[in-house]
C-alpha cells in the first residue's frame, strides 16, 4: 500500500451490516469512510459521510479508493461492475455469487487492472479454520462439515462451509472414505454431498454463523469451529483486506488467499 490512509465507500450502507462496517471501520488504523450508497431513506439525520442512491451517483460526489458491498448477490455483481469500471478495487462479502459471476468479476478486473476480493467469510477466525483444515486433511480417513447460521440466511449450505469442503478435497488430492450407510430412514438424514463429503446446514435463531469440521481416524476424532457471535467479528478481515487489495489486479476469491499465514 502506497499511502496511509485507506477510504473506503459502503453499500448497502443503511442495512444492518452496512451500518455496522460503517461504523466499526474507521476504528481501524488506516481506515475511514467517505462514503456510501443505499436506495432506501435515511433513518438518521445526522449520517457522517455522503450517501447516495447507487454507486454510479455517488462517483460522482466522492471517489474511494475501495468499495466494499455485503449487499445481495444481485446487487453486488452490480456493484462490482459500476466499480470496476472506475477502476476501484472492491471487496465483496456477499452469499449466492455463482461461478458465472466470479468469471465476470475477474474479467472485469484484469480489465481495469484493480483488484476484486470475493470473501464468502470474512471473519478472520473462519479463515483460520480453513487453513487448518487443509493441513488436517491429509491426515485423517474422514471428514463431515457443519454450518450454523441464523434464520434469515435464504441459501445453505453456506459459501463457508462449501470453500472448507473444497480446500480440504484439493489439500488431501483424493477423496474421504466413504461411509457405510445402506438404509435413508429419512430421506437426507446425511446431509447435503460436496465434493466427496457431506455438509449439515442448520438455521435457527440466536445465531449469527458457526462452522465446524469433524475429522476422523483409527481411534481420534479432531473437531475444528470457529463461532461468529456478532457481525463486528467480520470487521478486521475487511479492513486488512482493504489494506492489501489496492496493489493486487483480477478476481481473489477467499480472504485466506490475501492473508499471510507464515
């Protein structure tokens, strides 16, 4: 990063996790908000920064150096095309983004010759878990994952639990054994199956978002989790995000793949 401070625009900047990286963020060392972008009225008189009804119109009052969109998939592959044309960096920590959507995003980013970070966790923790998970992966027989998120989440199983899923089929390089089960006394009583494993996605309230791998071999079980008990665990993975994406070009999909684990 060649400068020391970092100004970030918010989408969806009057949601509930809008609000809450538009607070928490200027915390951060190196870090302020200048601006954000919501279609919906103000609750607040007295917002900080200006906000604008789109991205495009608020370009045209205030340029970032990074977007950051924890919006709808919908929106955000919107969003990303409206800054990415700018050439603004943007982070993306959104749930329902498709393989179809990544290809354009990165596309659009060698383009413009920026960087875009497609995270499905942010949480710096959730990261964490993943990288230990690959390692784990080598040494065990078997492996199931399970996800945990609050009852307004509308996809399952979570972009989390499906990146852990992957990174640990490509770290191991050959599937888990297969389990025995014949008889389905409940049809998907197993869960949900992703490459090679199977993945349990329950959704209830009291919960913000939890994930958990369960390894298993010849006489040892290791349990791996990471727990989310409220939205502002998400805030250092986007400001160290924001501070490394800016020297980057194309699509980065995963915060793991920014950090630096040595």
């Amino acid at each position: 990063m060649t400068q020391d401070m970092v100004r970030l625009a918010i989408c969806g900047v009057r949601g509930r996790m809008g609000n809450e990286l538009a607070t928490g963020l200027p915390k951060f060392p190196g870090i302020s908000v200048v601006g954000g972008c919501d279609p919906r009225p103000a609750t607040n008189d007295a917002e900080l920064f200006p906000v604008a009804r789109s991205l495009s119109e608020l370009f045209d009052i205030v340029r970032p150096d990074v977007v950051v969109d924890f919006t709808v998939a919908e929106s955000a592959c919107a969003n990303a095309e409206c800054s990415l044309e700018a050439r603004i960096p943007i982070l993306i920590g959104t749930s329902g983004i498709t393989e179809t959507d990544l290809e354009r995003i990165d596309q659009r980013a060698r383009q413009a010759g920026v960087g875009a970070l497609v995270a499905p966790n942010f949480a710096v923790g959730a990261n964490l878990l993943l990288q230990f998970a690959r390692v784990a992966a080598k040494f065990f027989d078997s492996a199931e994952v399970i996800e945990i998120h609050h009852d307004g989440k509308v996809d399952a199983p979570s972009g989390t639990a499906m990146m852990i899923a992957r990174a640990m089929r490509e770290a191991r390089g050959h599937p888990f054994a297969a389990d025995n089960v014949t008889q389905h006394n409940v049809e998907g009583a197993r869960g949900a199956q992703f490459q090679d494993m199977h993945i349990h996605s329950l959704r209830m309230a009291g919960v913000v978002a939890t994930h958990e791998v369960i390894l298993g071999g010849p006489g040892q079980t290791l349990t791996l989790r990471h727990d989310s008990s409220g939205r502002e665990s998400f805030l250092p993975g986007v400001a160290y995000a924001a501070t490394h994406i800016q020297d980057k070009v194309g699509l980065i999909y995963g915060l793991d793949r920014l950090m630096d684990f040595s």
